[in-house]
C-alpha cells in the first residue's frame, strides 16, 4: 500500500518549488518597480512616480505572504538575489528607460508574474 505522507511530502515541495519561483519574480518585479520610481522623469512624473510606490508596496506585502507559505510548507524560501535571479522568468533592468518603457516592461512582467 503506497505511503501517503511521501505524496503529501511530494505534493508540499512541489507546491514549494512553484511558490518560490513566484516569489523570485514577485521580488525582482519588486526591485524593478522600486528602481522606475526613483528614475522616472518627464511630464508624467508625479502620478507615474506614485503608481510605482503604491505597486512596490503592494508587492512587498505579496512577498511577506509568499515566503511565509513556503515555510508553512515545512521548505526554506529562498532569500538571496542570486536564488532569486536563477529562479525568477523577469529580467532585471539595469538602465533607466524612458516613462513610456518603464510602463511596457512592467506590464509585460506583471503578465509574466
């Protein structure tokens, strides 16, 4: 008769696995958004600068809840820039694009995330 607990272990660090890969993309999308608020410039600055900070706001607490489940789950939630970058689907940016970029990437990253 198979061992229930090994599925349940399976299923939790599968669940895991999943959970810490949208916690990589939530945390880099994090980083992303908190960047294009300190670097937007232009005619849009004031709401686009306060859309950014309502967004890495939001995100922050999305990230808390994120990794607080995996270890619910009984795993380590990966914490560090490198796990993250090797986790994540989003690329990071390093450049500071135009207002109208910055808008394009995030919501094709929000589409990815």
């Amino acid at each position: 008769m198979p061992n229930p607990y090994i599925n349940d272990q399976v299923a939790r660090t599968e669940t895991a696995a999943a959970l810490g890969r949208l916690l990589a993309d939530s945390y880099i999308l994090y980083l992303k958004t908190q960047g294009f608020h300190w670097n937007v410039v232009g005619p849009q600055f004031e709401p686009l600068h306060a859309m950014f900070q309502k967004q890495y706001t939001e995100l922050a607490r999305a990230i808390d809840d994120i990794g607080e489940r995996i270890r619910a789950l009984g795993v380590k939630a990966p914490g560090s820039f490198s796990q993250f970058v090797t986790l994540s689907s989003i690329s990071d940016e390093t450049g500071s694009p135009a207002a109208h970029a910055m808008l394009s990437q995030l919501l094709s990253d929000h589409s990815t995330a």
